[in-house]
C-alpha cells in the first residue's frame, strides 16, 4: 500500500547507497527524473502497469538491476 503516493519525485533517492529494494508501487503513476539514479537497487524492480511517466535517468547509474 502507496497511501496515495502517485508521484516519485525528480531525485527523490537519488544517491541513496543503501536503497537495495523497492515495494509497493501500485499506484504509483509517475516516476520522475533521476528518481533511483546512483542507489543500490538490486535485482530487479516490478513497475505497475498505471505506470504514466518515466523520467529520463530514472534508473541510471543502478548498476545491480538485471
């Protein structure tokens, strides 16, 4: 459960080395740029199909994904 979280900030973890895991994305309509950039997200992250938006780099620099 979100609480009604829709949107995931530009550089919301951006840097956040000790992120590995990320759950409850249902709802989750919007992630913006840099979102996730350079954090140590492992394996792999489910996105909802609500998903809108897809910032550039929301990713980037997460070198544990698969």
């Amino acid at each position: 459960m979100n609480n009604g979280l829709t949107t995931i900030g530009k550089g919301a973890f951006y840097g956040c080395s000790k992120l590995e895991t990320v759950n409850g994305m249902n709802g989750i309509k919007r992630i913006d740029e840099r979102a996730f950039m350079s954090t140590a997200l492992r394996g792999f992250v489910s996105l909802p199909a609500c998903i809108q938006y897809l910032g550039d780099g929301a990713f980037s620099e997460t070198f544990n994904l698969a």
